[in-house]
C-alpha cells in the first residue's frame, strides 16, 4: 500500500511571480546554453559539400584524400570531412 501527503501551502502572489520568474530564467538560460553548444559542435560536410566548399571537383577532392592533404571521417558508407580540416587546407594554400 502506497502512502501520500497531501500538502497545500498558500503563498503570496508577489511570492508566487518571483518563484515563476526564476524558474522561467533558469530554464531560458539553461536551454540558451543548450543551443549555444549544439552551434558549436562542429560542422560536417558531405564529398559534395567539401567539393565545392573548396571550389574542386569530387575526383580532386578524392586525390587529396590519397595524398593524405584532408582525412576524411567515414560513418558507415559516408565519407565526412569536418569544417575544421576544410578551413585548415584552405589556409594552408595561402602564403
């Protein structure tokens, strides 16, 4: 057998607005901070996306996957390249 309390507490209004405010800021910044970290997980780009990110054509993309210039991330049959990899071969070309 299961036991309960019931138990009622009447508070004032003014009480009541200052509790549903912080509860409200709390769970705003809360989910704030959430989508803040989901934006910085970094992006992933398909062969298509790498290819023309770079403005190369998808066998150029492969010869550098073969001269070991990008690594690649593969996901079950999908090759992956993250934007870290792609900005760091585009600066890599500059002088």
């Amino acid at each position: 057998m299961e036991n309960f309390i019931n138990l009622k507490i009447d508070l004032p209004d003014d009480l009541i607005q200052k509790l549903e405010k912080v509860i409200v800021d709390t769970v705003t910044k809360t989910l704030q901070q959430r989508v803040a970290d989901i934006k910085a997980e970094p992006k992933m780009y398909t062969r298509k996306e790498a290819a023309n990110a770079l403005r190369i054509t998808l066998p150029t993309l492969r010869l550098y996957e073969i001269q070991g210039r990008l690594i690649p991330k593969r996901a079950g049959k999908r090759v992956l390249y993250s934007k870290e990899n792609i900005e760091a071969f585009i600066a890599s070309l500059r002088p």
